[in-house]
C-alpha cells in the first residue's frame, strides 16, 4: 500500500504563490504517474498537472501551463507543484494522485489533500 500526504496550503493573495508537496510512503512503485488534481466548491475534479516515473514527463491543463510546475525528487519519494500567480478563480482542494500498474497490480491511490485558499 502507498499513503500519499499533501502538504503547503493555505492562504495566498491573488497573484501569490504556493508551494504544494505531495509525500509518498509505503510500497512504492518504480513506474507511475503522479497527478495534482483540484476541486473547487461547487465544481467538477480537474487535472492540474502530471509527472511520469520514470521518464520525469509533464504535462499541463492548459490554464495552469506557465503559472504551475510539477517536479520530482525521487531521494525524498516526494512531487511538487510550484503555483504562481495564483488567480482568485482558483481556491480549491488540491490532490495527488499516483495512478499506473497493469494487469493484477494496477493502483489508483489519492491523499487526503490540501487547501489553497485566494484571497485579498
């Protein structure tokens, strides 16, 4: 089993920026994608960002592309998302999600999230 842990919400001005960490622990996998997905109130689940392992491919929602960046550091089995210019659209609980495997040893594990907060 894997546990993710999301950490560095919290409150940011319109136009801030945030860190956020995902943490991954348990019996972790050597190839996987790691997604941050958001959810607003009121609003459907959207895909922020993802990184692959191995290979450290991103991709982006198109508006989040220039503001936002995924990264991985593998020593500390921990991803990153890298929030600028945070928009006051864009208050949401924020999600990782390692997804990958085949046959017998597919897995889809979420964290609890974190909150991020825009306001002035």
């Amino acid at each position: 089993q894997v546990q993710l842990v999301e950490s560095g919400g919290g409150l940011v001005q319109p136009g801030g920026s945030l860190r956020l960490s995902c943490a991954a622990s348990g019996l972790i996998f050597s190839s996987y994608v790691l997604n941050w997905y958001r959810q607003a109130p009121g609003k459907e689940r959207e895909l922020v960002a993802t990184i692959t392992t191995p290979g450290g491919k991103t991709t982006y929602a198109d508006s989040m592309k220039g503001r936002f960046t995924i990264s991985g550091d593998n020593a500390k089995n921990t991803v990153y998302l890298q929030m600028n210019s945070l928009k006051p659209e864009e208050p949401a609980m924020y999600y990782c999600n390692m997804r990958g495997g085949w046959g017998r040893a597919q897995f889809d594990y979420w964290g609890q999230g974190t909150q991020v907060t825009v306001s002035s």
